[in-house]
C-alpha cells in the first residue's frame, strides 16, 4: 500500500524545476495574464494522478443498466458494497443483478478503518469475488477501494452523495488512528452509475456537508503542480456548480433536475481530485481519522480558512477560483455559504476542544505530502485551527 510518503516523493520528483525555484510559475494557473501561450511549460506526473474512469454512466434512471454495467466486465461474482444505512438500496441493487451477487457486505464506516479493509479483503477472497459495486457515499465507496487495493479486482461505483471520491484512485485509510492517503490505479473505478434520483432521500444537512466537501476538492487542487491544467478547469466550473446547486437543493430537495445538477457539479469536483490535493485535505483527513469528525463537516468548516490562508500564496489561481465564486474573497464567501446552509461553522460545534488543537497541528505536519503553496507549519496549522475552533469568519484579504 502506498502512503502519504511515496505521495509527497512521487509529486516532487515529477514537479517542474521552475516550480521549485518559483512558486509564481508553478502551474499555468498561476501564469500572469498575457503569458498564458508565450514561453508557458509544466509536466503532469502521471500514474494516478489526473486519470479519471474510463466510464461514466449519468442520469436519472442510470441504475437500471447495473447488469449490463456488470456483464459489460465479464463479471460472474459480484460483492456488493455499503453502509448499514444504505442496506435496503444495495438489496434494491442485488435484486437488479440476479444471480451474479457472490456476498454483500453492508458494513462501510466512515475514515476505512485498516481492520474493516482487511476484512473485507478476506471475505472477497473466500467468495472468489470478480467484480466490486460499491453503492453509497464515501465510506462505501471508500471500503470498496480499500478491498481493490489488494486485491485488483474492477469498481463499480454507484455514488449517492457528493462527496466524489468515487472518481479518484486516492482513499484515505485509517491505522493506528492516523487517516493516511493511499494512492493506486488499482482504486480507480472502471464504470460509474450517477443516477440523481438516488439522491432524494438524501438529507438537507447531509446534502450540505456533502457539497462542502466536492466544493474542498475543487479549492484545494488549482494551486498544486500535479494538477493537469483540464483538470484545474473541472475545479473552477465544478466549485461554481456546487456552489450554486447545493442552494437549490435545500429548497427544492424532491426535483430531480435540481439534484442532477448538483451530483453534475459533484463528478467534475471529483475530477478536480484526482489533480491532486493539499493542506485542506491533510487537515480535514486528521480531523475524521483521529477525532472522529464527520468527513463532510471536517471539510466544511475548515474550508474557509484554509482558502484565505492560501490565497496569500497563490494569489492568481484563487482569483479565477472568486470570479467562477462571483466574489472577490473566497474564504469569506464558502463561510457564508456555510452560514446560508445551516451548518457549522465552529470545529467547537463538533467536539473539538483547544487541547486538541496541538495534536490536530502535529498530525497535519507530519503527514503533509508537501503540495501545499503556503507553508504547513505547527505555527500555521495551529492558527488556521483555532479560527476554525472559534468559528470566525476569515477577514476580507
């Protein structure tokens, strides 16, 4: 398994020299105006990075293909993949593919637990499982991952939030309390089913949290050198959609279109991921893996201050980022998105103490994979997590 390590070593040996001598150039975001086409050179690392699935299956009704989407692998034992509370929609899956379901196993939590992936494993392996369709948010899809890591076998994803991990090769595995990235090829999924009419039964504040956490994937990958310049586009269209859409689904949560769009706006944040990511996830990653906050909130409520500690770094990538935003300050703007939403905009509304505030800083350093344009220190960590403790609205750059 592959962790933040071999992450950090494997984006700097492929970051372009003038990064590292000039952050300024670092990427084509962060090229000046003028300068877009003239003199304009960067390197893609490859492997994992800005690779997407190959199959994207969208629209509402898109479940009912699940047993061409199987048979189209040659699949003839497939293990079903989700949370406890998404049991009765893996069995409404199960019922569409017949005979070719090997097991289910309706036991995804939150974070990946290393022990529930090695089960996992070993269950798939006692069954001779060909095939993984994972149905679900983030856990499911993440459990699903953690058993492919391993094993090698081929994902369907069936996502039902907005989280869009399900586009990317990374999972965050937790061991020893420490959420960890891993990154493979292995858990990049071969076809993915979007069908929005899933989604309905998604709750508002969940639906919230959700989008947070797309619109942290779309924040989080413009400034850093992995990032293919297609992919940086997904993030700003995809940041302007969610923004947008996640409003009108909490005032008409029934419309399928409504939801279409924001599970739309979900999949291009998903492809913005897979460009990379930075301090925003290692910080929200050792929110969920070591102090149990939910995944979606831990994004959400430190979003705003990471944008506005950033954008001091990578002042060009994050304007485009505002215009796309319709604002001129973006850490601003996703607080009071956060506000408008409902949710919590405090780490103290979720549990978090100030004595937690030291462990949370030296977990982010010492696993920080080396992306982010301001520098990851105690100091800074520490400051950007006690806003977030207090609930602060960043001051206006």
């Amino acid at each position: 398994m592959i962790i933040v390590e071999r992450i950090r070593r494997n984006a700097l040996n492929h970051m372009p020299p003038h990064r590292a001598a000039n952050d300024k150039f670092g990427d084509p975001m962060n090229v000046p105006a003028g300068q877009q086409t003239a003199g304009l050179r960067f390197v893609t690392p490859g492997d994992i990075y800005n690779a997407t699935p190959p199959r994207i299956v969208f629209g509402a009704g898109a479940i009912d293909s699940i047993a061409e989407e199987v048979a189209r692998l040659g699949a003839k034992r497939v293990m079903i993949v989700s949370t406890p509370g998404r049991q009765t929609m893996a069995e409404m899956v199960a019922k569409r593919l017949g005979a070719v379901v090997a097991d289910t196993l309706p036991e995804a939590i939150s974070q990946v637990p290393i022990e529930m992936a090695r089960r996992g494993q070993q269950r798939a392996r006692d069954v001779g499982v060909d095939c993984l369709v994972s149905v679900g948010g983030g856990a499911s899809v993440g459990l699903g991952k953690a058993i492919a890591l391993e094993l090698g076998l081929p994902i369907i994803a069936i996502p039902t939030t907005y989280s869009g991990s399900e586009v990317t090769g990374f999972c965050g595995i937790t061991i020893d309390g420490v959420k960890r990235m891993h990154t493979s090829l292995k858990m990049l999924a071969t076809t993915i089913i979007y069908d929005p009419e899933l989604t309905l039964s998604l709750p508002a504040d969940v639906s919230a949290a959700s989008a947070l956490n797309a619109l942290a994937h779309c924040v989080d990958v413009i400034y850093v050198p992995t990032a293919d310049p297609m992919i940086v586009l997904a993030a700003i269209e995809g940041a302007r959609v969610v923004a947008q859409s996640i409003r009108e689904v909490l005032r008409q949560p029934n419309d399928v279109a409504v939801r279409s769009r924001m599970l739309y706006g979900a999949y291009l944040s998903g492809a913005a991921l897979t460009g990379g990511f930075a301090l925003q996830h290692g910080l929200a990653h050792t929110l969920g893996g070591s102090f149990n906050v939910p995944h979606g909130l831990s994004h959400a409520i430190i979003l705003p201050h990471v944008a506005a500690y950033n954008a001091r770094y990578a002042a060009a990538p994050m304007t485009k980022l505002a215009n796309a935003l319709g604002t001129t300050d973006v850490g601003g703007a996703i607080f009071d998105l956060l506000v408008d939403l409902g949710l919590p905009t405090a780490l103290s509304q979720v549990g978090i103490s100030p004595l937690d505030v030291p462990q949370i800083a030296q977990i982010t350093v010492e696993t920080d994979n080396g992306l982010n344009p301001g520098p990851v220190t105690i100091e800074a960590v520490t400051g950007i997590t006690e806003a977030a403790l207090r609930g602060e609205r960043p001051a206006t750059p």
